[in-house]
C-alpha cells in the first residue's frame, strides 16, 4: 500500500443505465485502494445543458458539482467514444466546471483519462480530444501510460472484477501513475 491515500472523484461519461464504462468504473474502483486512491463517485447525468444565463447567478446543481472537484485530490475520467468524440454529458460537465468564467474548478486539478470500448481502436479517439480540452484548460494529466481498453466477451469476471490475466496489472498501474500525478501537485 501506498503511503499516502488520496480521495480522487469519478467521472464516467455516460448517462446509459447499461453503460459499459460504468461497469469498467467500477472494476477499476476495486484496484484503487492497493493504488492508494480513495474514488468517490462525481455523477454528472443529471446537469442540465450550460449556457451562459447562468453565470449571472450560478445555480445549485452547478456549485454542487464544483464543490465536488474542489473537494478531492484528483480525478480519474472514464470516458466511451461517441462518434470519434467525447460524450456531450461529459463536455457539458466540463463547462459547467469552469464557468463562470475566471472559476475553473479544474485548472490544476491531477486528472487521469481512460476508456473501454468494444470497437478495435477502443477510446483513443476520444481520449485525444478529452486530453486536449483538459490540457487547454491546465489540467494535469497523466500521460503514461495510457489506457484504452478494449472489452470483448470474457473481459469481466462474474464479480465485476476484471478477468484476463494481465489486466489488473496494467490498470493497477495505471491508477499508480494517478496517485504519483497527485503527489506530486498537492
């Protein structure tokens, strides 16, 4: 175990009730504490579409979700490609972040990207795009190594736990490279 622990928020990309990002969220949310990562769900279905008639008089649901960045250490973002791009759920979450404008809740923030997809080249697409917003609005990301997972039939084992030797290595690592990110930021 890591000697230091600390609390990253989960945001999956999806607002599908099947989502197999969510499933693949989860799996990792099993392998953080041995990473020394906390991970506590950041839920961001439920936003309303931004537009810049709320920044006179920011809303609720808005304040809430920044809280939620400002209150962990790191972000670990899970995220599906939908054609050759980032969900809207998850852009839109992102604007709402960092508005008003001037009041990024992410600048700063250590943030790890990944994404499973049954498709061949996986999330590598939308992972690109993400990381280039996230980088634009100076978020620092981890950039090794990186993790596009592809899942086929047999990837997860009946407890939700990944099944392929292999894997939970790799991911372990992975979220290892989140928790030295945020080391080194805080």
């Amino acid at each position: 175990m890591t000697a230091s622990v600390f609390t990253v928020g989960l945001i999956v990309g999806s607002a599908s009730e099947h989502s197999l990002n969510r499933r693949y969220a989860e799996a990792l949310r099993r392998l953080a504490p041995a990473a020394g990562l906390d991970v506590v769900d950041i839920p961001i279905a439920h936003l309303p579409f931004y537009g810049t008639q709320y920044d006179r008089e920011y809303p609720q649901v808005g304040v809430d979700l920044k809280r939620a960045i400002d209150e962990v250490d790191g972000l670990l973002i899970v995220t599906p490609e939908y054609n050759r791009s980032i969900p809207a759920v998850l852009k839109n979450a992102i604007d709402w972040a960092t508005r008003p404008g001037g009041e990024s809740s992410l600048a700063g923030v250590p943030t790890a990207v990944t994404g499973a997809s049954k498709g061949a080249v996986s999330t590598a697409v939308a992972q690109a795009h993400l990381k280039s917003i996230l980088s634009a609005l100076g978020v620092p990301l981890v950039g090794v190594p990186e993790a596009y997972i592809r899942v086929d039939d047999g990837f997860f084992a009946d407890d939700g736990s990944f099944a392929r030797e292999g894997t939970s290595e790799f991911l372990a690592g992975f979220l290892s490279a989140l928790h030295d990110l945020i080391a080194r930021w805080r």
